[in-house]
C-alpha cells in the first residue's frame, strides 16, 4: 500500500530553525562524515564501471556541504534519532550523562527492524541536519536529467569529475558485493534522482515519509510526493545499506591503464613545451610597435593580425577616385583631417578596434559586429573634433569611430555601424562627434553644399553650413532631445544629382528620408515631400538606434471626417473644423535587413501633428514588396460621437469590422459609430482578390 505524504513545504531552510555557525556545522561534518559520504554514494545515479568517480565525487559533494558563515537549519528535527553512542559524545560535550538503557533499546529496536545502526546520528543536531539537506541538495543537482544525459551520450563526451578530491595513478573503488547487493544497485539506478534519494533517507536516515517528504522539499525537488510513490516500487531492504558494497570510506586501490597513462604524459609534456616557445615569441619586442594606449594585451600575433594593426598598411583613397569609380559608396572616401599622419594615433585605435580594454566603451547598431579588422581598413578620417581626437575606419562592412579626450585614452569610445550595401544617398555623411545637443557631420566628397533646416516647418529657410575639409559646423540634433517634440533638425545636402534629407537617430550613420508610394519613393528634398513628413517628424523619434538605413513617408489615404471636429481617445487626436483626415504610413528599413518599423499614422485637418494609429515590425506591408497597408483608430467628433474610422491603400475593395464593432463597406474607406474602448479585428479585399488584414 502506497504511504500518505504530507503537503509540500518551502524549498528552503526555514528561517524559524536554528542558526549554525560553520564550527557548529563543521563538527557534524567530521564527527559524521562516514554515514554522510555513504548517504550522498547511494544517492548518486549508478553507471556500470564508474563506481570510482561516483566514489570521488560522493566525498566532494560532502566536503563542499560546509556552509560559508551562519545558517538558518532546517525547521524539521534530524532524524534518527541519536543511538547512545552518538548521544554520549553530544552529551559528553555539553556536559550531561548518558542514559545506556535507553541506548540498548533503540539499537535493538534497530535490529529488529532490519536496518543498519549508526553511532552518532544526530539527535535534534541542527548542524547535522544543515549539512545532511546540503548533501541531498547538490547529490540531486549532480544527478544529469535524461535530455541532458542524452545530448551528452550523443556527443560521446563523459561527465566532467568533480575538481576536487582527486586521486592521481590510482583507482579506488568500494568492495565488491552479494548478489543482494547488485540487486539492489540496480533497482535504485531505475529510480528518477528524488525517489532515490526518497528511499536512501527512509532506510539509511530511517526519517518517516513525512521528514522525507520536508527533506526533498527543501532541497529543491519539484514532486516529493510523486518521489516518495515512486520510492514505494523498491522494496524496504534496508538491511543492505550497511554492506560494504557501500562504503565509499573503505576502498581497494589498482592501478590504471599504464600504457594510456604514458601516453598522455608524453602529450602533456610537448603541450608545455608548445606553450613555453609561444610565451617567448610573444614576449619578443617588435620594431615601431609603441604602446597601444586603453587596448587589452595582445592575444595573437601573424601576418594577417600584424598587417591589419598596422597603420602603414591602412587603405588610403585619391580624393579623386570618386569621380572615375563605378561605385558610389564609402569606398570611394578619401583620409581627411589633421591627424590623418599621425601614426601614433592610428596605431592606439588600430589596437583598440582589435582588443578594447576594459575602460573603452564600446558600442554597436543592432546586428554589427564587434570583432576586428580582418586586413588593413580604409581610413576615412582622423582629427581633432571639439574636444576629442577622432579616427573613422571603414572595413567594407562596417565603419568605425573610434574617440579619445585631447588629455590622453581614458574614456576611449569605440563605435561601429553596419553599412555593407550602401549607395550614393546611404554613404552622403557620417557623425563624427556629439557634444552639448550638437553633432557635427563628415560628408562625401561629392557633396557641394549643406544646410540644416527644420522638418517640422517645411516653407522655412534653410540654414546654409559651411563645409571646412567636409566637416560641418556643430548642427543642434534631434536624436538626443527629450521631452516634448516642437522642431526636428536635419541636414540637407547638395551634390551633382540633386538634394536630400538626412536626419541623425543616435547611430554613425544618419537615416536618409524619402517620401512616395513604395518602389516609386523620392528623396524628401521638395516641397511636397517636405510637406508630408512635416506633420509626422516627431516620430523619427521612436526609430532611434535601431540601425535605421531610410525612413519613407507614405500620404496612402484621405479620409472625410463625419462631423465637425472631434478628438481621438483621450485628447491624443485633435480635431479640427471637418474636413478630411489624411493616412500617413512610414517604414523605416535596416541596414541588416530584418528589423523594419511600419507606422500608421493619422491626422485630423486642425491637428499640428500624426497620431500613432497601428505599429508593426518585421512585415513587408508599406513596403517595395507590398505596397499595400490597412489601418483604423477610434475618433470622437465634435457632436460627442465616437467613430471607428479605417482606410486601405489603393486597390482595396472593400474594408470589413469584426469583433467590437460589426460593418462592411465597399471601397477603401470605413466609418462605423462605435463605443469608446472599442476593439475591432480589420480585413480588406484587394482588386485582385487577395486579402489584406489591419496593421498592428
């Protein structure tokens, strides 16, 4: 008959029970270190032929069970209770007597019910109860789950022994037992790890189901119960527990494989010798290598390593090699800056690119690597730029700026920024430096002129910033500025095929804006692009650093107003005095990709700026692959009625609500009265049949 088990209890000593100093906890250890050691072998998972490191690690389990400093014990008494020899040396200590006949009884008692007697249990010893749950604990850690055993039995590499006890040209083991014995092994290595450990405390600790069921508790099983059933499948024989096929203490030696011994030992010796002529070959000194400033302690050193921190070796570019080339990209930038001969400077961030020290801060766009050139970058620039000492790089994939103060390398800056794939608009400027709110900005060769204007104000005029070796003066940036948005600066640049918009959003590399229907968009230089990213420029503001190579803004849809006037959910959708409202979707797309940002924005007639309607990420509507984008937000008119307004891009048919609120209407536009907190699920029919669901 299965037994009754008590409820769980807290997975940790109770902080009711008894403090234990680690003399208190010691003590127990040593004076029980036996029965400790036998009770962690049994508990331990059986593997044929590895009785030896389940010896070995039995006796590391218990040596590392000695606690740090004072320890709440667990709440429960430790059980058995003491025999009398164990009680005369608790009470010997204490200095109280023992009584014997109480003694005899219970080891007869003991007899009688056919388990093994102990002197020296620990009755009521807090101490010994704090190191036995400790035991227990790490025994059912060190015991490997069966995915976990599998993977390791896949990749054919054996558990990993315990550093510490261990016996060199030696193999120790327990002494062979019975057939009773071997039995006995073998039921328990058929139990999960807690009923094990379940029926080992019931025969070796003799603790009743319930003290069991405390004991695995605290040490962090997850189903006592369900161990202690399990547990009942063994039979109760206890009186096996005392074989010598159990002691972990008393143990044969014999010698291990003589032949693979010598083997490893003739490895061992030429791995140190490997290891001594690199130590030398990495301490030789090497001509016209001075020291590297904030970087790290090189960790190699070949011709590929030595050639890439080499600023003698780095790419350098004619400033006319732009004109002639077929490509149109950060390839194509020559070294400027006042530094650009300064190999001592070069040379500091060559090595810090390779191996930045623990001082340097280190930062990168979603989906950059960090690592090191892999040969001589292209320098693009090395000046001085307000208060600091700044080298850009370019690898072909990546560029880096790496900064340093004017008064030495402490708090170097290294950054990088993904820009494989770039074209003409994408490679027009980098940010060097921000200091105060400002940034200042290195632009391409081919560019003529720049200016910085306000996006939020597109008939205002454009500030003109003259260009000193393709620098720009300090531009106040947006990516920065908290609080509320009232302008949004960007910089404008001219060159040979026209004029475009930059905007900075916190990275090295600024995003280009665009404006138009995906796949026939255009740089947002003219008037009506200006116009339609003014009312959504303080969006830019959720798409900083996230690797952002382009934004466009897309006017897919007008929308008349049902009433005069009206305010969206709380007061975020101004109205205005009818009219209609226009739909604005903006897709930021990556550098890397994957990652892009779609936006539905909408705005009343009297409204300074777009409301987020719907937001999504990675989905190709808004997009050259799709050109197509559903969306629909609740509106409060000026009459006090709440509306769910949506629209659909060109070619949708039709515009259908679900859920919250119910309606269908053909064409592209819907509106359908609808309570306030209304949620509605969104579907539209394309010319073509296809469908298209709301976004977000």
């Amino acid at each position: 008959m299965q037994s009754q088990h008590a409820a769980p209890r807290p997975a940790s000593p109770s902080p009711d029970g008894p403090l234990v100093d680690v003399g208190q906890a010691e003590a127990a250890l040593v004076e029980h270190y036996p029965r400790l050691v036998r009770l962690a072998y049994l508990m331990l998972p059986p593997k044929p032929g590895d009785r030896g490191r389940r010896v070995l690690t039995a006796h590391a389990l218990v040596q590392r069970a000695l606690p740090r400093g004072r320890t709440a014990a667990p709440a429960a008494p430790a059980r058995p209770r003491r025999s009398a020899g164990g009680r005369a040396a608790h009470s010997a200590r204490s200095g109280r007597r023992t009584d014997r006949t109480e003694r005899t009884e219970r080891t007869d008692q003991a007899a009688r019910a056919g388990r093994p007697v102990w002197a020296g249990d620990g009755d009521g010893d807090p101490g010994y109860a704090l190191v036995r749950l400790q035991v227990v604990r790490t025994a059912l850690r060190a015991g490997p789950s069966r995915r976990r055993g599998a993977r390791r039995r896949r990749s054919g590499l054996p558990a990993l022994p315990p550093p510490l006890p261990q016996v060199w040209g030696l193999r120790l083991f327990p002494r062979s037992g019975g057939a009773g014995e071997l039995a006995l092994e073998q039921r328990l290595s058929a139990l999960s790890g807690p009923a094990r450990a379940a029926w080992v405390l019931r025969g070796l600790e003799r603790l009743s189901d319930d003290d069991v069921h405390a004991v695995l508790t605290d040490a962090g099983a997850a189903d006592a119960a369900g161990a202690l059933r399990e547990a009942d499948r063994v039979p109760a024989e206890y009186r096996l527990l005392g074989s010598p096929a159990f002691d972990p203490c008393a143990l044969q030696a014999r010698p291990p494989d003589l032949v693979r011994r010598r083997r490893r030992l003739k490895a061992s010796l030429a791995a140190g010798a490997a290891l001594v002529v690199c130590g030398a070959l990495f301490g030789l000194p090497d001509d016209g290598w001075a020291p590297d400033g904030a970087a790290a302690p090189p960790y190699a050193l070949n011709r590929s390593a030595q050639a890439a921190l080499d600023p003698g070796k780095l790419t350098r570019v004619s400033p006319a090699a732009w004109k002639t080339s077929a490509r149109t990209d950060f390839s194509v930038w020559p070294a400027r800056g006042d530094l650009a001969g300064d190999t001592a400077l070069l040379r500091r961030t060559l090595a810090v690119w390779a191996r930045p020290g623990e001082r340097v801060r280190v930062s990168a766009t979603p989906g950059t690597p960090s690592g090191g050139p892999a040969g001589p970058p292209q320098l693009l620039y090395a000046g001085t730029v307000d208060n600091a000492r700044v080298v850009v790089l370019h690898d072909g994939l990546r560029i880096t700026r790496y900064a340093e103060p004017l008064n030495g390398t402490g708090g170097a800056a290294l950054d990088f920024a993904r820009v494989d794939g770039a074209d003409r608009a994408g490679a027009s400027a980098l940010v060097l430096g921000r200091a105060d709110g400002n940034v200042r900005y290195l632009t391409a060769p081919w560019v003529r002129s720049a200016g910085a204007r306000d996006l939020r104000e597109p008939g205002a005029d454009t500030a003109d910033l003259p260009l000193t070796g393709g620098v720009t003066p300090p531009v106040a940036g947006p990516a920065l500025k908290s609080g509320s948005c009232a302008s949004w600066n960007v910089l404008e640049l001219t060159d040979g095929t026209g004029t475009r918009l930059v905007t900075d959003l916190g990275e090295l590399v600024p995003a280009v804006l665009t404006a138009g229907r995906p796949g026939a968009a255009r740089e947002a230089a003219g008037g009506e692009a200006s116009r339609t990213w003014s009312p959504f420029a303080c969006s830019l503001a959720s798409m900083r650093s996230a690797g952002v190579r382009s934004v466009n803004a897309w006017a897919f849809a007008e929308q008349p107003l049902p009433d005069a006037g009206g305010t969206g959910p709380g007061s975020s959708l101004p109205g205005g005095g009818g009219g209609s409202a226009s739909w604005v979707c903006t897709r930021a797309e990556t550098w890397r990709g994957g990652g892009s940002r779609v936006q539905a924005q909408f705005r009343t007639p009297g409204g300074p700026s777009g409301v987020v309607a719907a937001r999504a990420e990675d989905v190709p509507q808004c997009g050259e692959r799709e050109p197509r984008v559903l969306a629909g937000v609740l509106w409060k008119s000026g009459a006090g009625t709440w509306y769910l307004l949506a629209a659909g891009s060109r070619g949708t048919t039709s515009v259908t609500a679900t859920g919250g609120v119910e309606g269908s209407v053909r064409g592209n536009l819907l509106t359908l009265e609808a309570e306030q907190g209304a949620r509605a699920d969104l579907e539209g029919t394309l010319e073509n049949g296809d469908r298209v669901s709301g976004l977000g």
